[in-house]
C-alpha cells in the first residue's frame, strides 16, 4: 500500500507544508538545511511504527506495544533529539500520513513533552519500509546490531534497522534479474555473506568488503538487499543521498535501479543534490520508462521565516520553479562565460626612475 500524502503543521523547518506522493518515484531536492533528510526519516519512522503496531511488535521484540509508544520510540530512535520540544520549538506540531487506505494523525506537545497519535483504515496492509542512509554500512555490519541494542551509540536508529534487513539471508527463489544482473556486472562480482562477514565474490577470490571501494559497498549493499527479499513489492525505500562516494558515470545505473524498484512495486524516496541523477530520472518521464504521474519531483526552498520553507511540486524536473540544483550549474557557467570573454587587460608597465 503506497504512501500518497504527508501533511506538516510546524516540524522542523516546516511551518506548512503538504507533500503528495507520487506511487513509484518521488525526488526531493534543495538546498542543506531545507529539510529533505527530515521528510525521509519521517516517512520512515513512522510507517514502521504504524507497521509494527498492525502486528502488534514491539520496538525490540516486545509485546502489546502503545501506537503512542511506538511512534516515540521510532521518533527519538531515528531523529536523536534531547526530547520532543526539538521538532517544534514551544509551538504544537501536527503530522497527518495517509496511505491509499489508512491514515495516520501525530500531535506533538514541545512542552509537556508529550505525544498522541490515532489511525484509520486497513493498517496491516501498510508495507515494510527501509531506510538507507548516506554511508554504506556493509563494512561495520559485523557485530553492530548486538553493540546498538546493549551500548550507546552515536549512529541513528536507521543503521540498526538497515543492518537487521540484511541478516537476512538470500531468497531461495533469488533477486529479480533485472535488477541484480546490472548491479554485478557493474561490481564485477557478486555479494556473498560468510560468517557474518560480507565479501565481494571475483572471479579468481572473495575480497573483504573493507577492502572494496565505498562506491562499489554501496551497489553491494542494494543487490544483497534484493537478494534477500528486503526491496520487494510493497516496500518502501527511503534512499538518502544515493549519489555519496558514487562516480557519477553510475547515476544512470542509480536511476534504473530506482525506475526498476518502482516497476515491481517499491515505492521509492529519494534526496539529492546530484544534477545527473535527477535529469536520468526525469529523461526517464520523457522517454516513457516511467510513466507519467508515476514519479513527481519536489523543489524545497527557504520561505521568509525560519520555520519556512516552502515545497513545489512537478511530475518532471523542469517543471519545478526553484530548482537548487539546477540554479548552482546556471550560475557555474555564467560565471566561466563572464571569464572565457572577459577582455584581459595587460598590467600596466612602469618606467624605472
């Protein structure tokens, strides 16, 4: 069940602010600071609370769990704040995500630091979401969800849940073809995991993930993810940044992966700032491998006050009005124009006295 609309009354940078969701891509980009992390890790937190609520699963395996409870739980886990007062400020927040057919409404109380949520509809047909943050985290993979559940720990709840999905072990009937094949051939191997350990399976050896590339730890890490199951049909994946530490030849390669997730039935999430990973996933509008109204492109920007920040919305990359990306590269070549014609004036000769 897709994810179609998220409404935010004061959160974050949000003051108003209303995202309608597109069922199989949907691009967030803006400048730092406009908020793109925060829609992600919201969307994210709170369709695995509400999940795990249907199923009556607690955070950690617990029983009978409070949807107030588990929204907290998810909220603090992936945000990290000191309390609740550092979504809002001494302002109330209000939060509304709707699904085709369910919905769920979040108020937050900053100051008596409280919480209250209700829901309608057909909560257990709301999917298994995966958040995957900037950095790949198959080369801290060993041991981590063991030392974040007993240890403090400075990385977010999103890193624990990523590393859960890939214990995992591989799907018998494997990964779609189509979208692992290019994967491997771009990694020139394939993900194996031993031990608890993972590796890149070449030809001649098994190689160590520490020791491969971080650009090629994150293509592993998306084909193991397919391998077992985790990026599925009715799935949700929120991609943060997919563009870190990847040459930007394989923004072509990101994008198929995004429009194939999309084609079996993952709606996917995405915030960047790369100009050839949005441009792919537009070309991709145009030359029909979406279809129109299957992707939507948003532009945040900075309003006139600091909890501000304003949303467009278009189902193509020019169709946005402010553009970030797109503003940085224009200034960029005006500026090599200005000096490529600049008339370069000979330093004036002294005679000596």
């Amino acid at each position: 069940m897709k994810v179609t609309r998220l409404r935010l009354h004061n959160f974050t940078v949000f003051g108003d602010a209303t995202f309608d969701f597109a069922p199989g891509v949907n691009v967030l980009i803006g400048e730092n600071g406009t908020g793109k992390s925060h829609v992600l890790k919201l969307v994210y937190a709170l369709t695995e609370a509400t999940r795990r609520f249907a199923a009556g699963q607690g955070l950690e395996g617990g029983k009978d769990p409070t949807l107030d409870g588990l929204i907290r739980g998810m909220l603090m886990g992936v945000f990290q704040p000191d309390n609740l007062r550092s979504f809002s400020g001494t302002a109330q927040t209000t939060i509304s995500l709707e699904w085709e057919r369910a919905r769920l409404d979040v108020e937050l109380d900053g100051i008596k630091d409280e919480l209250t949520a209700s829901s309608t509809g057909s909560l257990p047909e709301v999917g298994r979401p995966l958040f995957i943050p900037p950095r790949e985290v198959l080369s801290i993979f060993p041991g981590f969800a063991s030392a974040w559940l007993h240890r403090e720990s400075e990385f977010d709840r999103t890193y624990f849940d990523l590393c859960v999905a890939l214990d995992l072990k591989p799907l018998r009937t494997g990964a779609p073809a189509a979208l692992l094949e290019p994967l491997e051939k771009e990694l020139g191997g394939e993900v194996v995991m031993k031990k608890g350990r993972f590796y890149l399976r070449y030809p001649r050896q098994d190689m160590e993930i520490p020791m491969v590339a971080e650009g090629d730890r994150k293509l592993a890490m998306i084909a193991y993810l397919l391998m077992n199951g985790s990026l599925s049909e009715n799935a949700s994946l929120l991609w943060d940044e997919p563009e870190a530490n990847l040459n930007p030849r394989r923004a072509h390669l990101t994008s198929d992966t995004a429009a194939g997730l999309a084609r079996g039935g993952v709606q996917v999430f995405l915030a960047t700032h790369d100009y050839a990973l949005t441009s792919e996933l537009s070309l991709k509008i145009d030359t029909g491998t979406l279809r129109v109204g299957e992707a939507a492109f948003f532009g945040l920007h900075r309003g006139a006050t600091p909890r501000g920040v304003v949303v467009d919305r278009g189902e193509r990359l020019a169709d946005l009005p402010n553009n970030a990306i797109l503003d940085a590269f224009a200034s960029l070549h005006a500026r090599e124009q200005e000096a490529l014609f600049a008339v370069h004036e000979e330093p004036a000769h002294e005679e000596p006295a």
